[in-house]
C-alpha cells in the first residue's frame, strides 16, 4: 500500500466507510467536504543504501538498559478544581493564530501582519508556537512568543520550497521540519532562535520520524525502505530490520525498548515488534492492510488498527501489552484515527460507526443531510468505553491530520495536558468552523472559539 494511498485515497476513503454506515440508516455526508486537490510533493530522489547490520545502536542500549518498563509520572498533574489545564493555540476563522484557556479566558491574537497560518505546535516549554505561515505564495515557517501581536522568528524561508510539516525536539531549542525541494522532501533541524542556515540534513520522500526522549538521535523511516537511527548531523544507523511493510511513522516505546513496524514477506504481512534490549523479537503475527499504530506515552502498551481486510486502513483497535505478552481487543468499531491520552490512561479514537449510547450531537440533531464522525474514549485499565460526541468534521482535519495522525500525534496535541479533555475542529449546524471542546467526564462540550485547527501545549 503506497502513501499515495494514504495522502490521496485515505480521505476518500473515509467519506467511502462514512457513506457506508449512512446507508445502515445514520448518517449522511456532503461530498463537497472533501477538497477538489490535495497538494501533492515531487519525486523522490533515490539515496544510497547504508549498508545494513543487526547490531542494535549503543546509545539506545545505554540510555535504557537499567530502565524498568514502569509507569512514568505523567507531565501534568490533575487539579481538583475541575478545570481543564493547558492553553490551545488556534487557527480563527480568518486563518490568524490565538491562544487562549480551556474556557476562552485570556485571549490573545499572537499573530501580526496578513499570514495564513496552519498547524500551529507548542514548544514543549510551552511558551513558544512554531507555525507554517503563507502570504502571496510564501511559505515561511515561523516562531511566535505566547504573548501579544509579536514579531515573529523566521527559521525558515525558501520561495518556491515551502515547508509542510513541523515537529519540535524534546530540548524545545530547535524545531525539526520537512520542505519541499527539487528533488523531494528535505528534512531540516533549525535552531529556535533563528541563527541556522536552513541546510537540509537528510532527504527522502516519504519522511517520517520520532525523536528519542534524550534528542541525540530520531528513528526515520524513509522513502518506505529506510528504517533507521539518525543523529542530530543527519547520519543514519540503519537497524537491520525489514521496513517495506505498509506503515508510515516509526512506533518505538517511551523507554526506547520495543520497536514496533510492519514486514512484507512472500506469505503476507506481518506486525513486528523487537526487544532492542535482549536482540530479540518479541511479537511477530499477521496483519492486513495498513499498520497504524502508537505506543502508550508512559507504558509498554501498542495500540494499533487491525483492518478487516489488505486493502484497508480501517478496523478493530487492538492493545499489546509487552509486560505480560498480551494483546486484547478494544473495540470493534472501524477506528479512523486515534490518541493516547498524555497520562497513557486513555485512549480517544474516532469512528464512522453509528453508536448505541449517549452522546452529544453537535450543533443539534444529526440530520440526513450531513454526516458525522464519532469521538470515543477507552479507559485502558477497566476498558470501559464511552461515546463522547459527534461531529462533521472540519475538511483540513479530514483532509491533512488524519491520514497522517501517528506523526500529528508526536507533535500536535489534541488532548489537554491534564487528560481531561479533547479539542476538536468541526463544521457548526451553519456550516462555520468552530473549536470544540469535549470533556471525557460526561460534561457537556461547548465550543470555545470558531476556527479551522486548535492544538494544546504540553504544560
């Protein structure tokens, strides 16, 4: 399965399933949401092969080998005034960037000047936004101080290259991104505070990566071929392991111990998850179709999606446990998407399937004129599941987020800090773009401003 497939036939694909369940009598969906074009990226170029090894690289093993698999404290502890933590920062109808509290308290217009903005990220400081801005066709990508109308750094800008995707390092000193070229995706590290060059570092065209926790090195998965350790000079140390499976974005778990991908043999496709402390596999099965999957932040917990069938990105949602070797059912709803919460004990996931219990339909009632996604959450330890709201979605998070929402989730935060609560970009009962914010408690969601895009900071 290509990454056409995934950038271009994903989408439809989920206007397919949605259409589909419509038909069993729930929903509609307006065709009109999808866009007309998706914008595409040149070719690749081809790069050399490393030659491969089966040694596991020495800087994971010294980092983590007399590290237990226990929970890690989550970043943000709960209040108990029952507040939602955490300040979003959010794209307005007008496409200028804001930022403002859980209940749109302290409201400010970070953003200066006629740029469009998009993907907005929080520095893991969280006093700092990264943000791809564009005027007349110049594409920048730029960083802004959470306070009022400031001027903006400029770490990268490149007419005619613009940059599509944004990622910060765990030092939240630079900010990782890929950009266009002539001759594919480049990927850059650019410092914070402006003072780079803007020399790419690595190209290959898909690129996705995950950076490690102590940010000296980031697993890549490259060009569909590549699976690798690559330092911050951009040196790759290829693992040795099989990477032409049909997955995107790298899953290795917060204590760099399990790897997880996917493996094309002649008998079909095959999960893999490897022990990189002990050498050693320590799951291998059958898997169709696409391979979604992500690691519990603060646990060896791997969610990921089982589709139904090989031509298919969509399914039941499985949860493997490596402290017991285990793997259990979630839930088996067809899941699009979905989202650990920042403490690991929740998972939020989003699913075309009609629900049989409470729910808050946004903007009134779901009529046959529209059609909706469903936001669910799973309780990891009881596996209580819960249907929390559904809503039309905004076209750009159909569209741009979640065919690639394994790599958003590393950088962009739809969960509050605090695990309490989601914001989702949706479409209003008047077709406007709002913010929703849906408590997982059973409280109600309202919306907290209009707006195409909302992210939260990680503080």
């Amino acid at each position: 399965m290509s990454p056409y497939f995934r950038r271009v036939l994903w989408p439809c694909l989920i206007f397919v399933l949605l259409t589909l369940v419509a038909c069993s009598g729930n929903f509609d969906f307006p065709a009109d949401l999808i866009p007309d074009a998706i914008v595409t990226t040149p070719a690749p170029t081809q790069i050399p092969n490393v030659e491969q090894t089966n040694t596991t690289d020495p800087s994971l093993e010294s980092e983590s080998a007399n590290q237990s698999d226990v929970e890690i404290t989550p970043e943000v502890e709960q209040v108990d005034d029952g507040s939602i933590q955490g300040r979003l920062a959010i794209v307005n109808q007008n496409g200028r960037l804001m930022t403002m509290s859980a209940d749109g308290s302290e409201s400010r217009q970070v953003s200066t000047g006629r740029d469009i903005y998009r993907f907005p990220s929080w520095s893991p400081t969280s006093d700092q936004i990264a943000v791809i801005g564009e005027y007349n066709q110049d594409v920048r990508l730029l960083v802004f101080d959470d306070v009022e109308e400031n001027e903006p750094i400029v770490l990268y800008d490149q007419r005619g290259l613009a940059p599509i995707y944004l990622y910060w390092h765990p030092e939240g000193e630079s900010v990782s991104f890929i950009a266009n070229s002539p001759s594919g995706l480049a990927f850059y590290l650019e410092p914070a505070d402006g003072s780079g060059s803007s020399t790419p570092l690595n190209r290959g065209q898909p690129f996705y990566w995950q950076w490690l926790a102590n940010g000296k090195q980031a697993l890549v998965h490259v060009e569909n071929e590549r699976l690798a350790f690559m330092d911050l000079a951009g040196e790759e140390s290829i693992t040795g392991l099989g990477s032409r499976g049909s997955f995107q974005t790298p899953a290795l778990s917060s204590r760099n111990r399990y790897l997880a991908y996917q493996e094309l043999r002649e008998n079909g496709r095959f999960i893999t998850i490897k022990d990189l402390h002990e050498d050693q596999i320590a799951l291998q099965t059958n898997h169709q179709g696409f391979l979604s999957m992500g690691w519990n932040p603060n646990t060896s917990q791997l969610a990921y999606v089982s589709p139904r069938s090989d031509r298919s990105s969509f399914g039941p949602l499985f949860l493997w446990d490596a402290t017991v070797g285990e793997e259990q059912l979630l839930t088996n709803d067809d899941v699009i998407a979905f989202f650990w919460s920042p403490d690991g004990r929740t998972l939020a996931y989003l699913t075309a399937q009609p629900n049989s219990g409470p729910q808050a339909k946004v903007g009134g009632a779901v009529s046959q004129q529209r059609q909706f996604i469903t936001l669910a959450t799973i309780d990891i330890e009881t596996g209580a599941q819960r249907y929390i709201a559904t809503f039309e979605p905004n076209p750009i998070f159909v569209s741009q987020f979640l065919p690639f929402f394994e790599q958003y989730a590393l950088s962009h935060r739809i969960w509050s800090p605090d695990s309490r609560a989601l914001a989702i970009p949706v479409i209003n009962n008047e077709g406007e773009p709002e913010i929703l914010i849906t408590p997982i408690d059973g409280q109600d969601s309202y919306r907290v401003s209009d707006g195409f895009l909302a992210f939260w900071s990680h503080q």
